[in-house]
C-alpha cells in the first residue's frame, strides 16, 4: 500500500468523484486528507479535478506556504511518518559493545 497526502478545497467533493478506489487513512477537514492505495494512484490524484497538490512525501513549498499552521503540523506529521527510522543499537546483538546486557531472570521462578 502507498500513502499520499492529498490537499484540495473540497476534499469531501475529490474524494467522492476519484477515477481511483483510494482509503481515507486520516483527514483534516476541510482540506487535508492522507489516502492509500494498491496501486500508484499519484498520477490519477493529481490529475483529479479539485485537488491542489499530493505529497508523496512532501508538498511543494508553494502549497505549504497556503497553509495554516495546523495543516502544515499535519503535513508534516506525514512527512516524518514516512521517513526512514534510525534506532541506536538497531540489528545489533543484545550484548554489543557499548550496550548493556539484559537483566538476568529472576532466580526460583
């Protein structure tokens, strides 16, 4: 599944006349939605009338400036999301160097 945020004016209005079956994972209203789909639906959601812009994973600094400060909280949100994590210690063997062993079990249990 691909996720795509989608900005429009009227996004109940896109996401009721899309040539594509798309999921409604989170929304905004009136103007924010995050979708997903089996197939790459980014080119159909773009050229969807109504809709504005789809980030996949960022919007164009064109549309974020049209933003106001919650839905960039919310694109941003989906940006972060979707970025690849970095764990210390991430694959490593639990007693690494540098990290600490786990506590024994308890004894008589």
């Amino acid at each position: 599944m691909k996720q795509f945020l989608v900005v429009s004016d009227d996004m109940a209005w896109v996401l009721d006349h899309l040539a594509v079956p798309v999921t409604v994972v989170q929304s905004l209203p009136p103007r924010l939605a995050i979708v997903q789909s089996v197939d790459d639906a980014g080119p159909a959601l773009r050229a969807a009338p109504g809709v504005r812009a789809v980030g996949a994973p960022a919007l164009p600094e064109t549309v974020r400036s049209t933003l106001t400060d919650e839905e960039l909280l919310f694109a941003d949100a989906f940006v972060i999301a979707g970025a690849p994590k970095t764990r210390l210690g991430d694959g490593a063997a639990w007693d690494a160097p540098g990290f600490t062993p786990p506590d024994p079990p308890p004894v008589g249990r």
